[in-house]
C-alpha cells in the first residue's frame, strides 16, 4: 500500500461525522470503513486493497507498524463521552421510523441483555461489566500500541506520526487537515447527535460525574494533555508531506475521471414533496429527493469547485416558465452511489411576478456545467405545486 490517512474511531468522538466527511472529499471508492466494509478482527492489506483513507472502531494496535500511515483521532471529554454513549445505549430515538429505528431497538436490547439500567448510569456502571469497560480509559486503549495509559500512548507518539484532536475544539483539528492535508472542503458535516436535553437528565443523578472520573485516570491525563499542553491539536508526524501529495494526486485523479466512474445522469431521479409553501416575503425552503443508482456520488458542494447546483423555475399550469422565476441554489451535500438524500433547496422568489395568476408549479433539476439536466434527462426533474398568499396589486 501506498501512504494511507488512518482514522481511529474512539466510539462518540465525532468519529460518525469524519466518516461523512471523509466520504464527501474521496467518495466511496477511496474510503474503507471497519464496521461498514468489513467486521474484520485483524488487519488484511488485501481486503483494504488501494483504499487512501481507512477508519472505523478500531483501535492503533490493529494496524500494523508496517503501514504507512498516518494516524488521526479526536479524544474527548471522559465524561462527556461516557454520558453520550449511555444515552447512545438507552435512547430509541423519538419519533424515529425505519430502518434506523429497528437498528436502535436492536442495540437497546443488545445492552438491557448484558446488564445496563436505563434509570441509572450509576448502576450500569457498577453491575454491567461490558459498558463499564466501554467507558473506562477506552481513548488510551485506542491510541496505545502498549499499555492502555497515557504513558503508553506517550511512549507511541514518539514513534508513530499521529494528530490528535479534541471534541471541544473541532475546528483546529478540522483547519489542519483542510490546510495542511490539501483537503478541498471545509468539514461542515455534523451527524449521530443525540436528542436535545439528554445530558441534563442523566447528570441530575447524584455523584455520576465523579463516578466517571474515578474510572477514568488515564484518559483524563490524555484528553488535559491535548486540551491544555498542546492547546486543542496535537501534531506529530513525520509523514505530513507525503500524505499531503497522496491527496492532491488522488484529486487530480478525481479530477481527469480516472479516479472514479462517470455519472450516469439517466440513473438519477428527482422526486417532491407535492406540494410547496411560499412565505409572504416569497421565501421557501423546498425538500428535494434525490435517487441516485449511478456508480458515483454526485457532489453538490460549491467550496469543492464543482459545478453541479440544483435548478429551479416557476412555471404555468402547462409547464409554460414565468418570466423573472428562474434560477439556481447551490446545496453543500453529496449524495452517494446507489443512494437516495432529501436536500433543502432554499428560494427567494419575486412577489410581483407570483402575482402572476398563471403560477402553479415549480419545477427542479440537477445542473451541470450550466447545462439544466432535465433537457437530456427527463427523469432528473421534480416538480411541487405552489402554495402562497396573493397579494393585491395597489
């Protein structure tokens, strides 16, 4: 294998949200996710083949020293951290459908079944063993080829090229792999939140925070090491330059179509909601469905330089345009191969041309190099009937 970027997902670090972004910047082709590409217990180069960017739980002891990485992480908070993922253990949630919500109710009982207390983060400390060790000097045991203690991951930092953020301060962490890695995109990707206020309810229970603290020495003397001797981000590596022209080759790649497949436009459908509200200062906010069957993500984000951005035009009731209701939005969201996304296309339309009695639908498309998609490929078009006051003409 050539240099790789190596991600170590210590579980509610952010690590779900690098995984989005790590796929938007190299896309599916470039990314290998343990736990989403394979539940492998040992490394296999093969299995990995010419993959750039590698991540997942996983801790640095599975990764050989052979490889040529470089290793990234972010620690967090330990108590932060354990609350979260008692909350990520308890939590069916809300108002949740789907396939998603099938997945939480698995993992609900998944832990009910080896001992956790719902009511009780105290308890499931103290008489669920697997959550105990989940939550105990795990960001150590993950960044350590030794002993899982912050001497054992000092001894490791002088032999292994690592950058270490911290959940606090995500931007230094995020700016360093933008500037100094070539990354094109700012890392806005934000998922796995848990439901708003949960935090509160389990720090309500007495003595939980010192509880956790008790537990958790060593990855206390990590996390202030990080946040308070290196100030938020921690840079040891040798081998920044070398990674740095891994992904500037791989973008130039990408860039003359040898990287990645060719969109195939005519696998890619749009579909609306039916129907769409217009404010009475002409704003609104259009949800978008986008299937794509194709082979490669379609990008939609402006700071890539890609040119794709959704189109819209107001029309009449026979598909007629209305003069003055065209345009276009640019949306920052990819939408993988063989997936479907919702994107929220916002409008600003002029209130003197809705008067137009003749306004009834508007229609949208994917487009690209300023060329309106839905011209060659009818099915890349949505359309959403209006909703709006009318206003009198004085």
């Amino acid at each position: 294998m050539s240099s790789s970027l190596v991600y170590l997902h210590i579980p509610k670090s952010a690590g779900s949200s690098h995984r989005g972004y790590l796929r938007k910047v190299f896309g599916e082709e470039d990314l290998f996710w343990y736990g989403l590409h394979s539940e492998a217990k040992t490394f296999n180069a093969s299995e990995v083949g010419a993959s750039f960017a590698l991540g997942g739980h996983r801790p640095l002891r599975f990764y050989p020293r052979s490889l040529d990485a470089l290793y990234t992480s972010v620690v967090r908070d330990p108590v932060e951290r354990a609350v979260s993922f008692f909350n990520y253990c308890i939590d069916e949630g809300g108002g949740a459908s789907g396939a998603w919500h099938e997945q939480r109710q698995k993992e609900i009982i998944k832990w009910q079944k080896k001992g956790i207390d719902s009511s009780s983060l105290t308890r499931s400390i103290e008489r669920c063993k697997p959550f105990r060790e989940m939550i105990s000097n795990l960001q150590c045991s993950y960044l350590s080829r030794y002993e899982p203690t912050f001497e054992g991951v000092l001894k490791t930092l002088e032999e292994e090229s690592m950058v270490i953020g911290v959940f606090d301060k995500l931007p230094l962490f995020n700016d360093f792999l933008k500037m100094e890695l070539n990354f094109p995109l700012d890392n806005r990707v934000r998922s796995n939140v848990g439901r708003a206020g949960y935090s509160t309810d389990i720090f309500s229970e007495p003595g939980v925070a010192s509880l956790i603290r008790s537990v958790n020495g060593e990855d206390q003397l990590l996390y202030d090491f990080v946040r308070l001797q290196r100030g938020g981000l921690y840079v040891g590596a040798k081998n920044i330059d070398a990674v740095s022209k891994e992904v500037a080759a791989r973008e130039e790649l990408s860039a003359d179509g040898e990287a990645s497949a060719p969109i195939s436009w005519n696998k890619v459908q749009l579909f609306s909601k039916g129907f769409l509200g217009v404010a009475d200062d002409g704003t609104a906010l259009a949800p978008v469905v986008i299937s794509n069957a194709s082979n490669a993500p379609i990008v939609l984000a402006a700071a890539s330089g890609n040119t794709c951005s959704i189109g819209w035009v107001v029309v009449d009731e026979v598909g007629g345009p209305i003069a003055g209701l065209r345009g276009t939005v640019e949306i920052d969201q990819t939408i993988p191969a063989r997936d479907i996304k919702i994107v929220s296309v916002p409008l600003c339309l002029d209130r003197e041309s809705l008067q137009n009695d003749a306004a009834a639908f508007v229609q949208f498309c994917i487009v690209e190099n300023d060329a309106w998609l839905s011209e060659s490929h009818p099915l890349n078009t949505a359309s959403a009937g209006l909703i709006f006051s009318k206003v009198k003409v004085a």
